[in-house]
C-alpha cells in the first residue's frame, strides 16, 4: 500500500489528506488514503506565504485537500512538513529555488561521458545538495557501449573517484539489456521498498533506464540534438511511479543546470565528505580551505588525495554561498 509508506491518513470534515504523485503544470494530481487520484489547484494566495520557489508544492509532498468544490475543483490547502527535499536555483530567477522533488529515500544521478556529456561540476552539486538534506544518492554512468578506449578510461576514472568518496556507482548500457552491463538488477535491488528521484541532464537515457525498471511505463524516449550533442526533453512533468519490486520512482524532467541555493559558506564543506574528512587537520578551525596557512585541504589538493575537480566543485559552491546574485549554470 502507497500510504504504509507515510502512516495512516483520515478523512475529516470534508478535509482529506493524499500524496502527489503528479505535477501537471496548472494543477498537482494527489492520491488519497482510498486510493483516489484527485485533481487539485493551489490558490494564488498559497504561493505568496513567504515560499520562494516556483513550484511551492512538489511530487512526494504529503498535502491537506479540501473537498471537491460545486464545479468539480479541490485545492491543496496545507503542506505537511517534509523530511527532504532536493532543490536547485530556478534556471532563471536568482533569487527563487525549484523543489525537484520531496520525502526521498534514495536520488539516482544519471551521467553520461557523451552524448550529452555530463559535468563534473554538474554531478558535484547534486551530490552536495543530496549530502546538505541527508538523501543517499547513486551515481549511473550510462550509455558506455558508446565509449572509445579513451573514453572509457575516463569513465572507469569516475567510477573511482566516487567509489573511493563513498557513493555507489553503476556503470551501465541501458539499450544493450544484458546482465553483464546494464545495472538494471542492481538499481531494482537499491531501489526496493524505497521512494526513488532519478534525474540527471537531458539525453541521459533517463526514460530509457525506467522503461526497463517499469516495463508498463511506456515512457516515450527522446533523439539527441546533432548539432548541438545534448539532450531533448521527454520529460515534462515530474511524476510518481510504483515499482514491480516495491517502492516508488520518482521521473523528474531533464535538467540542463544545478546552481546551489541557501547554502551557508561555511557549511559546505560538510557536504564534500573527503574534504570534511580532510579538513579535520586544517590549523583553523573556521578555514575555509581557499587561501589559509596549514590548511589541510589545500595540502590534499597538492597531493592529488583529493581531486582537483571535486575541488572546483566546492570553490563554484562557495561562490553561490557568497554571492547571492549568483546564477551561473553548469
């Protein structure tokens, strides 16, 4: 049962409570304890208490609805308080955040070393955002059947670097479905009895990956551009999805940047579990590993104990902290 996952829910003087699990653009499908999809709209004035997001409810929110007005209408009129979230800058307002989705168990990031390729500095901010509000977060490296020997280096490179920093990672070619690479067993057993983000940048073969966990979802799957070699959206919406095994996915469209938000300068470290670790030995306890005398982290730089790119990740990061007009997107 959906809702065993959040605790029993009541039906109330006309009140009820539900799970989105769909996020249409004009309107948020919610799932009651009944097990009904209902249709819900939030009022102009909900959006305005003080939430700085584009999108103040998000699919996974545990929400109160009212009863269905006289022309067929309910509206989402209280959110209950969410135990995460993942949230990036709005791609292009400064100063407003988007929630990808909230209550997550686990967040699969899907890369790709071509077509498109992903960044490095795109990967690291996913993860710190994922570190800062406590989700486990995987790593799948896709598409490396279409890899040279170069390339391929390269991945086996990722592979180590995040496997070394602790994360899981998957290398897999979700269009040759075979037990050898394709991943498909490991993401079921991951993703078991467990709500699941799986995002990452256009083009990743995100829809492809779900069509072969969800055989029924029929998710349509998208060309890349030959011109400019990244992704087209297929995705439109984000959306709820239960798994054969158990436990829930969740499809989020592809997303071509990840600028970091309230991030508080002197915490993001923390969310860099080498450079936390590392940091342990700095002379000062409030270094901020940029410039100071006996910095342990900068030392570890030097020593390629700690990679420069995820380096870069972190000084990028600082950046969003400092600066608030911040709104550059990797």
């Amino acid at each position: 049962m959906l809702f065993a996952l959040f605790g029993e829910y009541l039906y109330f003087c006309g009140v009820m409570k539900g799970l989105v699990i769909k996020n249409t653009g004009s309107c948020y499908v919610v799932k009651t304890e009944g097990g009904e999809c209902v249709s819900c709209k939030i009022k102009g004035n909900f959006r305005l208490r003080g939430i700085r997001t584009t999108n103040p409810v998000a699919v996974g929110d545990i929400v109160e609805i009212s009863a269905a007005a006289p022309d067929g209408t309910a509206y989402i009129t209280s959110i209950d308080t969410r135990r995460n979230y993942i949230i990036r800058r709005a791609s292009n307002l400064s100063k407003e955040s988007h929630i990808i989705a909230a209550n997550i168990d686990l967040a699969f990031l899907i890369v790709t070393i071509k077509e498109p390729e992903t960044s490095t500095t795109f990967i690291d901010r996913f993860l710190a955002t994922a570190e800062a509000y406590g989700i486990k977060a995987v790593i799948i490296i896709n598409k490396i059947d279409l890899l040279d020997e170069e390339e391929s280096e390269y991945a086996g490179a990722l592979n180590f670097l995040y496997t070394s920093i602790g994360y899981d990672v998957i290398m897999m070619s979700a269009l040759n479905d075979n037990a050898d690479d394709n991943g498909i067993d490991r993401i079921l057993e991951l993703a078991s009895g467990h709500i699941s983000l799986f995002s990452g940048n256009s083009g990743v073969g995100k829809s492809t990956i779900i069509n072969l966990l969800i055989p029924d979802a029929r998710l349509k799957v998208g060309n890349i551009s030959a011109t400019h070699h990244t992704g087209m959206h297929t995705t439109t919406f984000s959306e709820m999805l239960p798994l054969p095994c158990g436990g829930y996915l969740i499809d989020t469209p592809g997303i071509k940047g990840f600028g970091t938000i309230d991030f508080d300068k002197s915490q993001v470290a923390h969310y860099f579990p080498e450079i936390f670790k590392a940091s342990a030995g700095c002379r000062y306890h409030n270094c901020t590993h940029t410039h100071e005398p006996g910095c342990a982290v900068l030392s570890a730089v030097e020593d390629c104990l700690i990679s420069r790119s995820r380096y870069t990740s972190y000084l990028s990061i600082l950046d969003d902290a400092t600066d608030p007009k911040y709104r550059k997107a990797y």
